[in-house]
C-alpha cells in the first residue's frame, strides 16, 4: 500500500474542479430562451404555486444547472476513485465495458464499478451491469486458469449502506469504499476540505456570470411571455411550446 500525499490529492481536486468550471461556464453560455423552455412542461406548471415570470426562468435555469452539476460531479467522483485506487494500491482503468477500474490485492483480481450513489440503480442498468461483470470474468479466468480468483465489486462513493453481496457482485458502499481503493480509513472526510478550498476558487465568478445570463434570460421571457406586472400569459407560452398543427396529418 502506498500512502497518497495531501498535495497530490489537493492537486488532482484542483485540476477536476476547473474543468467542471470549465464546463459549466462553456454551457451558460449556450443558454437561450429556446434551451431553458425544451421539454418544459406549462400545463403542469401552470397548476402549481403561482409565481412571477421571473421566478419562472430562475428556477427552469436552476433546475438543468443542478441536472449538469450532478452529472459532472459524478464522473469526477469516479475518476477521483481510480486516480486514488492507482496512486495507493497499484489499480489500472480497466479496457472491460462498464467496469470502470481493477485491482489485485490479497490474491484477488477485482472488477470494480463505480456508482456516485446508490440512486444509479434500475433493473435495465443492473441487468447490463450484470453483463458486463460475466464478460469480464469469463474473459479473466480464459487468460489465468479457473482456479484464478475473480470478484466483482460495486463501489458506491456516497452512502452507509453495509457491506454486502447482491445479485451481481459485492456492493461496497461510502467509508467502506474509499478505505477499499485506499487502505485510508479516513479518506472519505479528507477529501472535502480540498474540495471546499477548490470549490471556493470558482464558485464567486461563476455565481456572478450565472446572474447575468439569468437576466437576460428573464427579460427576453418578460418581453416575450409576461403582462406588465410579471404575470405570465399562459396561452401564449403554450401556443409557443406546443403548436405545430399540420392541416395535412396522415390521420383524420
């Protein structure tokens, strides 16, 4: 086992931060009315607690922005654990389809997948996981002789589930995990004050150039959907968002 240095993991959290700034910036600037009212539901929203049209655009912004974050913090989650799992145990990414890292420790070969929390879970995405766990083990023992051992392992980063074997492998969950890719008991708590420092660095700017896109947004919808007093004319948006009346439909 090889001890993972603070700065080397302050480093790797610094790096995967701005790019998730990166990112977020690059898609704030693709924001337009058009992007924020896509599958947007006005029947529906229309029914719930009334609210001004301004209010109407900081919450569907809100709404995709905290959809983006949670998707890119995840993959940065998984991509932490590898680093981490590589750096102090020897791990390598691994070439097998949906599995996402190996490691061999105590004369066992480990196909891990990684999970951000236990909410990934369906049963079409269990089923291909299950797949892909049978692929790979069969692949290994074919390379090493059945006597190799082979242990699937679901690692989930967020969670105080206990340790346990479901249908498809071994699920290690929270604390167990980190301290599984680590041999660091306590590395599931010195991973956030890097990351409060590094969050820090991007949140102020990012928070300021999100107001502004907020603004134009909310006066462009104002203009184009609101009565003077802010109101939103419902007709209007839904006329906007729904017709595509066609007089020659192929159905009487």
């Amino acid at each position: 086992m090889i001890n993972l240095s603070a700065g080397e993991l302050q480093k790797y959290i610094e790096v995967g931060l701005h790019y998730i700034a990166s990112q977020k910036r690059d898609w704030l600037e693709r924001q337009s009315l058009q992007s924020i009212l896509l599958d947007v539901n006005p029947y529906l929203i229309s029914i719930k607690q009334p609210m001004t049209g301004r209010e109407f655009v900081s919450r569907q912004l809100q709404a995709r922005l905290n959809e983006l974050e949670e998707k890119l913090f995840s993959t940065f989650l998984k991509k932490l654990a590898i680093f981490i799992a590589v750096k102090t145990n020897r791990g390598y990414p691994s070439p097998f389809k949906s599995i996402d890292l190996e490691l061999i420790k105590n004369d066992t070969h480990y196909l891990i997948a990684i999970k951000p929390t236990q909410k990934w879970e369906s049963r079409s995405r269990r089923r291909k996981l299950e797949k892909a766990f049978s692929r790979a083990v069969s692949a290994i023992l074919f390379a090493n002789g059945i006597h190799y051992r082979v242990e699937p392992v679901l690692g989930i980063c967020v969670g105080n589930a206990p340790t346990q074997y479901r249908s498809i492998a071994l699920e290690i969950v929270g604390q167990n995990f980190w301290h599984f890719i680590s041999g660091n008991r306590n590395l599931h708590t010195e991973i956030i004050d890097p990351l409060l420092i590094e969050a820090q660095n991007y949140r102020q700017e990012f928070e300021r150039e999100s107001q502004e896109t907020l603004e134009q947004l909310q006066n462009e919808f104002y203009r184009k959907y609101c009565t003077p007093d802010e109101q939103i004319k419902w007709p209007t948006l839904i006329e906007d968002t729904c017709y595509n009346f066609d007089p020659h439909q192929p159905y009487p």
